[in-house]
C-alpha cells in the first residue's frame, strides 16, 4: 500500500512539475465519458480456503467462496484530460450465477453480485495524437454478494465481502473523430478483501485477508468534449 501511494504522488509530481510549460492552470483540458464492456479472469485464495464468522452468542457460520473463473461485466467511466494526463473514476457491476465450492451438488450454484468502484490515473504518450498508449494506476473499493453461501447449524444464508484493491493500468485511445473515439484496456487489480458481513454475525473485520487478483480485458467506446 505505501508503495502504491508512493507511486501515485511520483505521478502527481510530475503533472505540476513541466519545465517548459509549468502554469498548471492554462494546461488544455477535456472531459470524457466511456462505456464499455470487461472480461475479466480471477485466481486467488477463493479457490483455496474460505472463512469462519463467529456471533456474540458463540454460532459459527463458514463463508464459502465462489471459484467461478470467469466474469462479464458492463465497464463505466467518466473523466478528465490535462494535457498528457487522464483523472478517471471507474465503476464495475454485474450479477450472475457463480459455482460456489464445499457446498452440496443441488445448491452450489448461487446469485452472486459483485460492483467496483475506483479511481484511475494514467499518462498517454503521444499526446496530442490520434493514437495514444497510457500507462498508469488505480485504487478501488468492492463488494461481492453471494446468495446461500454462509453455513450453518442453522442453514444456510447470504454473505458479503468487503474490500479494497489496487491496480496496474495500461490503454489506448484511438480517435475516429476529434470527439469520439475507441478505447481498449487492461487492469491488473489485486483486491484484499478486509471484511465479511451475514445477518448472524453482522459485520467483522477478517484477521486474515482474503486476496484476489482481477485482470480485466475491456473495449470502451468514449465522447469527449
């Protein structure tokens, strides 16, 4: 995390230290938003343990994971361009169903909901032509929600994990006209789930994180003005 934060204000650094050009305020600037669609392709520690929640009356639920390998989502971005350096603020959800592990045949395939919610910094190269490749990161927060994954003595109920991640960036703009334009991207996100939620236990920071890499291959379409 400290070096993530410390990359970031490297990036920010730069954007107010142009030698040539160093009166920040008269910098061109744009604004954009993007809609797309992701791909995305998940590994971590759902496949390889889940977790146990403890009630103040001493009830143990387990949290069972979803190893669904592959997701699909709708991709929305808005922003802003300063000269060679883009601001973005991104959001993720979907709802699908999701093979949920150490559960029984007839009830291991569950809703599951996930939504993200980040912020993105990139610098683009060749800025200001009509094919840019930006490089850059991101900071995000998440929540999945699974139906009926949570165990009990007492059956079986809904859980929520809670967390946060951070992210390499990499994308091209390609500019069909002066306002449009294509915007293909890769994120590279490796999310630490902190925190679980089920209606026994209520909400527990969890002592041990749960981490989960994200790689997400999207196509955006943009308008910027």
């Amino acid at each position: 995390m400290k070096g993530f934060l410390l990359a970031l204000v490297l990036l920010c650094s730069a954007v107010f230290a142009q030698p040539s050009d160093s009166d920040f305020g008269q910098w061109p600037r744009s604004y954009f938003a993007s809609i797309g669609f992701n791909v995305i392709a998940t590994r971590g520690d759902f496949a390889e343990r889940n977790i146990r929640l403890q009630n103040k009356d001493g009830l143990t639920e387990t949290i069972n994971f979803p190893i669904t390998k592959i997701l699909m989502s709708p991709d929305y971005n808005i922003g802003v361009n300063i000269r060679e350096f883009t601001l973005a603020a991104s959001f993720q959800y979907w709802s699908m169903k999701g093979t949920i592990r150490d559960l029984p045949e007839d009830m291991n395939e569950q809703d599951m909901r996930f939504w993200r919610f980040g912020l993105e910094f990139t610098y683009n190269f060749f800025y200001p032509e009509f094919f840019q490749v930006g490089v850059g990161l991101g900071y995000s927060f998440s929540n999945l929600h699974v139906k009926n994954n949570a165990t009990s003595v007492n059956g079986f109920a809904d859980s929520d994990l809670m967390g946060s991640a951070i992210g390499v960036i990499t994308n091209v703009k390609y500019f069909i006209t002066d306002n449009f334009g294509l915007n293909p991207s890769l994120r590279i996100y490796e999310n630490w789930y902190k925190a679980a939620n089920t209606k026994e236990a209520g909400t527990q920071d969890l002592k041990s994180y749960v981490w989960q890499t994200y790689i997400a291959v999207s196509i955006n379409a943009f308008v910027q003005f």
